[in-house]
C-alpha cells in the first residue's frame, strides 16, 4: 500500500504532499504490525483498555444496572464504536486471547448483547461481503493455481472411483 501511495504521489504531484504523508502513515502501520515487540505492546495496550472497559461494565453490574450499555440505558455512538472495535478483534480471532473464557465476563456478555440488536448486524459486513473482500484481494495467479489444483483433485477422484 506504502509503494503504491507513493506511486500515485510522483504520478500527481498536485496530491504528493498528502500522498506521502498518508504512505508514512502506512509504513508505520506495518512496522507495528510485522514488529514482535511492537506487536506484543499494542496487545499489552489494547489489554488494557479493554480492563478498563471491563471495570466500567463490571461497575454497572454491581450498581444494578445490568441492562446498561457501557456509559447509560440508552445505545450510544459510544457503544458503537466500541461493538465495532470489539467485532473487529473478534474478526481477527484475538476474543480468546482478549475477552472469551472467563477473561472478561462483563465485556463477554456485552458482545453477546451486541448481537442481539439488529441494527449492529447491519453496520457489521456480511460473511458474504467478507468472502467478496478476500476474493478479490486475492491475487490472480493464486485463484488460478487453487482452481487447477481443484479441478486435478476433481479429475483424480472421478478416476480413482471409474476403476
């Protein structure tokens, strides 16, 4: 993405500025992410505020308002910025590490509610929609090389079973 950005700066020197800023943006933003230890401290990190998430939810439960969301009764625009932050570690597989199996039973709980509300499900993306995404992100010559390995799969099988 970083090379590409920088790409479309030498090509459009009007937007160049903006361009190179957004492809350090995204240079860094790899580095956290290909980097262990840089790694390791944004899930130490995300660690914490989800405590400090749970604390609040958990200080809710004990003041008996089970039916809160995080700040009051009512949805906020906090509570969907949260179920969004929380469904998109779920969509990376970090729930177990973060929240599930006892973790954080208030912010457990919370992400069950979440699905109860029909209209998080629709801001959510689809399984469909995700499917589409990783389609056609896929390289080409990858779809292509699954495809014959399916079909020489399909072939090897229809003759195995024909003798």
């Amino acid at each position: 993405m970083s090379e590409q950005l920088k790409q479309h700066a030498k090509d459009n020197p009007i937007y160049s500025e903006v361009l190179l800023r957004k492809s350090d943006f995204y240079a860094r933003k790899r580095d956290i992410i290909c980097k262990r230890e840089d790694y390791v401290k944004l899930l130490e990190r995300l660690e914490e505020i989800l405590g400090e998430v749970e604390s609040e939810l958990n200080s809710q439960a004990t003041q008996s308002n089970s039916d809160w969301w995080l700040c009051s009764p009512q949805f906020t625009i906090v509570d969907c910025c949260l179920g969004i932050l929380l469904y998109r570690l779920y969509s990376l597989g970090l729930e177990d590490h973060l929240w599930t199996g006892g973790k954080k039973p208030h912010i457990e709980r919370y992400f069950a509610r979440l699905y109860t509300r029909d209209t998080f499900l629709r801001a959510i993306p689809s399984r469909i929609s995700t499917l589409r995404t990783m389609w056609n992100k896929t390289p080409g010559n990858y779809k292509l090389g699954v495809g014959l390995l399916s079909a020489s799969s399909v072939i090897a099988a229809f003759l195995a079973i024909r003798k």
